[in-house]
C-alpha cells in the first residue's frame, strides 16, 4: 500500500517525457476503464435479475412444500381411518373363520369341501385336454388367426365382431355330426356385423402375419330364396334343430339353409333325387349332394370340434358354479380385507411420493441457496469494481490538465528502493501461497463432494426414519400387530383343540384299520384254503376233460365207420339203442367182415345221387336268372342306344340347320351344307338299310360340301383353298357355338388365310357374340381389333418377352406397320 501511494505521489515525470504523452495515455487508460465499467455494469443488472428469480423460485418451492404438507396430512388421516377399518373387517374376518371352523369340523363337512374342490380340478383338465383337442382339430392358419381376433379388436378398438360359427350355435349332441360334415370348415368362419370391419381386420391380420380367416359380414349374409323343403316326416330342414341368436340367421341360413336332415340314406337319396337344390344329411354324417355326389363313412368323434366347444362350455359353467358354492361370507370379507390393504398401500406410496417431492423440493431450496449466496457475493465483487473504476476514471480525468512535475522527496526516493526487493520477496511468498491454497481448495472440494453424496444422504435417509418414527401411523400400525398377534394367538389355540380331535379320531381310526387288517388276514387264510380246494377240483375236472376228448374221439371214429357202411333206417337205430356196447361191438365186427365181400361196391352212391341232382336243380335256377337278367341288359341295351341315335340325329340336324345360316352369313350368297359319311361298304353295294332292331343308318363321320358363288355344283372340303377351309371351319365352330354355347372362345389367328371381305364378316360375327360370350383372339389383321373390347400387346426387349393392355390406336398402328414390312 505504501508503495503504491509513493509510486502515485512520484506521479507520471519518471514515466512520460511530456505533458501531451502523458495526457494521450490517460486517455487511452480512461476509454478501456469506461469500456470494463459498462460491462461490470451490464452484468451487475444480470446478477440482480438473476437473484430476483432465484428469489421468486424459493416462494413457489415454499407454496409447493406447503401444500405437499396438507396432502400428506389429508393422507395420513385416510390411511389412519383405513387401518381401523382394516382391523374391524380382520377380526369380522377371524370370527367368521372361527365359526366356520367349528362347524365344519362338528358337521364334518371337510370331506365335502375337499370334494368340490377335487372336482373343480378333475373338471379344469377336462376343459384343458378339450382345449387341446380342439386346436389338434383346428387347421394351423385358422389357429392363430382365431387367437388373434381378441387381441387385435381390444388393441384397435374393433366392435361388431361376433366369434366363429361352432361357438354361437347350439344343438342336441346327436346332431354333432351332421351339423360339421355339412359346415366343414364354415364353422370357423367369424361372424361381424359389417364388411368394413371385416375388411379392417384382415389388414391388421395380413400386417401382423397372423394366419388368415373367412369372414360372414350380416349386410352381406344371403340366405338362399325358393327353397322348398319336402314335407316329408323322414326330413327335416337342419336349420330348425340349431339354436342361435336370431340376428346371426342371415349368417347361419348362408351355411345350412339348403341342407335337409334325414333318418336314414335311403331317405336322403330320394330326396335328393326329387329336390335337386337340396343337400341331405343323415345323424351319422353321410351326406347326399343335390348334384348326385354322396360322401359317407366313418367320421371320428373324438375330433368333433362342438363336442369340444360343447365340453369347454359345459364344464366351465359348472366350474363356476362349484366355485360360488365354496364362496361364502369370509371370502367377501378377504375381498374386501384386499381391497382395503390396497388402498392402504396406495395412499401409503401416495405419502412417500409426496415425501419424496418435498425431499427434493427441500434440495432444490439449498441449491438456490447457495446460488443465491454466490449471486450475491458477485454481485458485491461486481459493485465493488465499478466502485474502483469509477474513482480511477475521476482520478485520472482530474489529473489530465495538471503540469508533469516530480513531488517526490530524496528520503522517499531512498524509501521506494528499499521496498522494491521486498516486494520482490513477498511475490515469491505470494505464489507458494497460492500453491497452498490451490491443494487446500481440492481436497476442500474432494470433502463437499464425500458430503454431499454420503453424509448428507444419509442425514436425509435418518431424518426420513426419525419422521416416519414419529408418524401417527406407527401408532395404528403398533394396535394392528398386537391385534394380529392376539387373533394369531387364538388361531392357535383353536388349531390346538382341533389337533388333538384330530389325533382322537387318528387313534379310533388306527383301531379301526387294525381290526380291518384282522379280518383280512382271516379272509385271506379262508381265501388260501378255497383256493386249495379250487385247485383240487380243476385236477378232477382236468382228468374228466380228458376222459370227455377220449370219448368224444371215439364217438367220432364209430360216426365214421357208421357212414361208410352206407345209409341206415330210422327203425335201425331205434332197434340198436336197447343193445349194450358188447352185443353192439360183436354184430360190428360180424357185419366188418361181411361188408368186406362188397369192398368194391361204391357205398356213397345213393348220397353222391342225391347231392348231384340238388347241385343241378341250382344250376338250372342260377341259369333262369342269368338268362332274364341277360334279356334286361339287352333291352336296356336296345333303349339306349335308340336313345343315342335319337340324340345323334338331333344335334346333326340341328347343327346341319345352324351350318348352313351362318355359311350364308359369312359368304353372302354361299350355299353350305353338312351330311353324314356312311361306311364305304354300304355306298358301294347300296344297302343303307336299318338293321332289325330299328337303328339308324350306320355312318362314320361328317362331310361338308359347300359352294362360295351359289351356282354350280359343291365342293368338298379336299377341293377347297386355305382360305375357304378356314371359312368353312369357323362356319362350323359357330353352328356348334348357337346349338350348345360355351363360356369363351380361343383363336389363334384365325384371319391369318382370309380375304379381306371374311375377315371383316367373322369379325362382325364375333362381335355380335360377345356380348353373352367372351372370345380370346390373336391376330396380326386390323378387321378383329377394331371390334375388340380389350387389347394386350406383346413385346419382346432384351430377350423378355411382356404383355401389356394398349390402345386401339396403338395396335391400329403396330397392325398397319406389320403389313407394311411384309409388303416390303
């Protein structure tokens, strides 16, 4: 300080030469001091703009702690008055359970209990394993597209959509077979209400890869008109033994309205047979088309896809309602105990959260704080150096004007020298304590950042314990587990009698099972002597069945013996019953060795007379019938073809007729003309006569004669030019087309061989056909493309050939240019 007063009090005369120079460097000095002035200034107002805000957020921050600190109070009176009901509905609970408890076991009703359970379980796998078989039974696309449907109409907000077939219908179970084998596969096609959801769906199915499925949109469902069922008691139309909701009948009326069911195949064929439009159906699946095909055999039940929905149904029903008879009063008050444990928990992590928020709230203020604090103290520095400059900007204005001149004195010229080593001396002092404070001011930093990330979190985290410590809600929590334990206690207690009932009845069954075991050991003894005995008789009966085989061996070789000695009379054996075996045995042996006198006498003769003359009279029958049957083959023979002849001359004639009209339309007074082509033989010797059973004329084929100017004689087919065959050939396609047309026709170049003239008339010809038949042409002749309705070209670039649709005026102009290169 002392030697910056002596250096002021020196002034500028060691510095400038002049006054002038002195006065310029004072000036520069006074611009640049202005410059930092108005810049400290400009961030003196940003400081105090910023301190205004910090200011304005430390309000707020206290408005929003503060009504963070009513909501938790308004939480913390709800969680008390939840405890209190908590705990009432608890010990309504034990009581209940205590109740039940006695008389369950005084009523011993546990065994009943267990057995609705068992059955709930025994019905669940029943509804898994026909849930298994159901989707075994579903094809795989149709799988996945029908798990999708849920999901995709909940995740796009679909409604309309109604569910497949097998799971809107219901029937009796003999009717199972016949309703599937009639739907087929319809039974998976899902019901909607329109077709724009329909279109929707398919979409998102396409996008999603998840199978594919045939939709029955309502607006769109017909159901078939004119159908006349029989009335017949043996059918009956399948539409009246299905129930279904009556606004999806469009839907099933599509699928079964033409389908009859009968009692039996024999029904069904007649009833096909009168009714062609209808499909008839028997209860074991055997269906009979309208068209005459029949379809039958055995149909698998186990794969029966509404035995399966009809089992799912069925069992979860019952399910549901085993469930509602194992629920009572305590699983109301368990529900209600859970509903209120979650809105404790809740309201509980309602509490933390608003905690939570005025912990960080609560940060958020010491943050501002402290960047208040620094504000603050820069805004102090800031005002401190506009203070400084102002003065040295008045210092050094005062002191341009003044002359240069020296006020030092000799004592404070020797002083100023002294002080410049010393100054020396504390520069150096100066940097190492700047080195000091450097290190200090790290490991100072090192120390805030420990504090900040552990100590202070952990002052945090007790002084959250120390509150929740102090909550009323400890209180409540306290009275609830001293409640526990008391009902805990009596639980226990109970649980203690009925142990030792339960040991009681363990040791009277004990007894029981070992009196049981007692009497088993007896009945197993008795059992071992039966079985002794049994033993015992199947010997004795063994020996008898060998007794009996011996006998009936013998009995056997005597019936042989008997039959080859040849027939006897009924009195015979009538008299050899009242013999004994030894008289029978020695007239035997006595009538063997007469017998042995005719060994070369045929003993069968009489039965091989009798067995031969049976044969033949069947013989004879068999013969009749072959015979009758062979005159009704000849004559259903005879009928049917008179009945081709018939048809035969018929369409000849017809087509005859029809050659003839359109020769004359294609060739304008051209004569043509079909006849038949008999066999050679009979032309030569002229016997073209019906044969005796009245058949036509035997011919082998077709001829045309033709004339293209009307006059002169015909011509036949191997007389005329490429051209005029072409006309004739078409001739004869479109009287074939007027007597029995087809759907469409195809043409390769036709025109190609043709006079301008009968190119233009078949054009004429064709287009005057199309509008009830459909004619595909190739032509390189502009006659057929101006008729056309539709032109596709052919282009061959870089060895690929395309097809595309062109313009009239495009292939007018390809044709004529085609022409033009072949004219060339």
């Amino acid at each position: 300080m002392k030697l910056s007063i002596l250096y002021k009090k020196q002034g500028r005369a060691t510095q400038f030469s002049n006054k002038a120079a002195r006065d310029e460097w004072l000036r520069k000095e006074i611009e640049d001091l202005e410059r930092i002035l108005d810049s400290n200034m400009v961030q003196e107002q940003k400081f105090e703009d910023e301190i205004l805000r910090l200011n304005t957020d430390l309000t707020e921050l206290d408005v929003h702690i503060k009504k963070h600190e009513v909501g938790i109070g308004d939480l913390k009176a709800h969680i008390s008055k939840s405890h209190e009901q908590f705990n009432f509905k608890k010990r309504e609970r034990d009581e209940e359970h205590r109740k039940r408890t006695r008389h369950m076991f005084t009523q011993g009703k546990w065994g009943e209990e267990s057995h609705l359970s068992s059955e709930i379980e025994k019905l669940k796998t029943e509804v898994e394993r026909a849930e298994k078989n159901l989707k075994n039974a579903t094809p795989g696309y149709l799988r996945r597209g029908l798990s999708s449907i849920p999901r995709i109409c909940i995740e796009y907000e679909i409604n309309g959509v109604f569910g497949p077939l097998f799971k809107l219908v219901d029937c009796e179970e003999k009717y199972f077979n016949a309703v599937e084998v009639t739907a087929g596969n319809s039974l998976f096609q899902v019901v909607v209400e329109n077709d724009d959801i329909s279109t929707e769906i398919i979409r998102h199915l396409t996008s999603l890869k998840c199978g594919r499925l045939t939709f029955i949109p309502l607006n769109r469902a017909k159901v078939p008109n004119h159908v006349i069922y029989p009335q017949n008691s043996g059918a009956t139309p399948l539409m009246k033994c299905l129930k279904f909701d009556s606004k999806f009948a469009s839907a099933f009326g599509q699928v079964f309205g033409t389908t009859v069911l009968c009692d039996d195949l024999n029904v069904a064929t007649r009833v096909a047979k009168s009714n062609g439009l209808l499909d008839c159906i028997t209860l074991e699946g055997d269906l009979v088309s309208g068209k005459g095909v029949m379809t039958g055999g055995y149909y698998d039940k186990s794969q029966s896809k509404l035995r399966c929905n009809n089992i799912i149904v069925k069992n979860q029903n019952t399910i549901n309602t085993k469930e509602k008879v194992l629920e009572d009063n305590i699983t109301q008050l368990v529900t209600e105990l859970q509903r209120l444990e979650a809105d404790w928990t809740h309201r509980n992590s309602q509490v933390e959260k608003l905690k939570q928020e005025i912990a960080n709230a609560n940060k958020r203020k010491q943050d501002i704080h402290k960047a208040l604090e620094n504000k603050e103290k820069s805004l102090g520095d800031i005002k401190t150096q506009v203070d400084q400059l102002r003065s040295s900007v008045a210092m050094k204005k005062a002191e341009m004007g003044k002359e240069l001149v020296d006020h030092v004195t000799p004592e404070e010229r020797e002083q100023l020298s002294r002080l410049n080593p010393k100054i020396k001396d504390l520069q150096v002092k100066l940097i190492a304590y700047k080195t000091d404070r450097i290190e200090r001011e790290t490991r100072k930093a090192e120390l805030e950042a420990n504090l900040a990330t552990n100590l202070k979190r952990r002052k945090n985290e007790l002084q959250a314990t120390i509150a929740s410590m102090e909550d009323d809600t400890l209180l409540s929590l306290a009275g609830l587990k001293t409640q526990e334990l008391n009902d805990a206690t009596l639980l226990v207690d109970e649980a203690t009698n009925e142990l030792e009932s339960l040991c009681h009845s363990i040791s009277e069954k004990r007894m029981q099972v070992k009196k049981v075991k007692d009497k088993k050991a007896k009945l197993k003894t008795l059992e071992d002597d039966h079985e002794g005995k049994r033993q015992d008789k199947a010997k004795i009966l063994e020996e008898l069945f060998i007794q009996r085989n011996t006998l009936l061996a013998k009995q056997e070789e005597y019936t042989k013996k008997i039959r080859q000695s040849g027939p006897l009379s009924l009195e015979a054996f009538d008299t050899y019953k009242r013999k004994n075996i030894k008289e029978l045995q020695k007239m035997l042996h006595r009538c063997s060795e007469e017998l042995q006198q005719f060994s070369h006498v045929n003993k069968k003769a009489l039965d091989q007379y009798v067995n031969f003359t049976e044969q033949r009279e069947e013989l004879k029958e068999k013969q009749a019938e072959l015979d009758a049957g062979d005159e009704k083959i000849k004559e259903l023979i005879s009928v049917l073809d008179q009945r081709k002849d018939e048809s035969i001359e018929r369409t000849f004639k017809g087509v005859a007729l029809e050659f003839r009209k359109v020769f004359s339309e294609l060739v304008p007074g051209g004569i043509g003309d079909l006849d038949r082509d008999h066999d050679d033989e009979d032309e030569i010797y002229g016997c073209r006569e019906a044969d005796t059973e009245g058949k036509d004329e035997k011919y082998i084929g077709v001829k045309m004669k033709v004339s293209f100017n009307g006059q002169g004689e015909t011509q036949s087919m191997k007389q005329l030019s490429g051209g005029q065959k072409t006309v004739v050939a078409i001739a004869l396609i479109f009287a074939i087309q007027r007597c029995d047309p087809a759907p469409f026709y195809l043409f390769d170049e036709i025109d190609a061989a043709l006079d301008p003239q009968y190119r233009t008339s078949i054009s004429n010809r064709i287009h005057g056909l199309a509008e009830s038949t459909q004619f595909i042409t190739t032509t390189f002749r502009p006659e057929l493309v101006k008729v056309a309705d539709k032109i596709y070209g052919v282009f061959y670039n870089n060895s690929v050939s395309s097809v595309n649709v062109i313009s009239k005026d495009q292939a007018l102009d390809f044709v004529e240019k085609d022409q033009a290169m072949l004219n060339l």
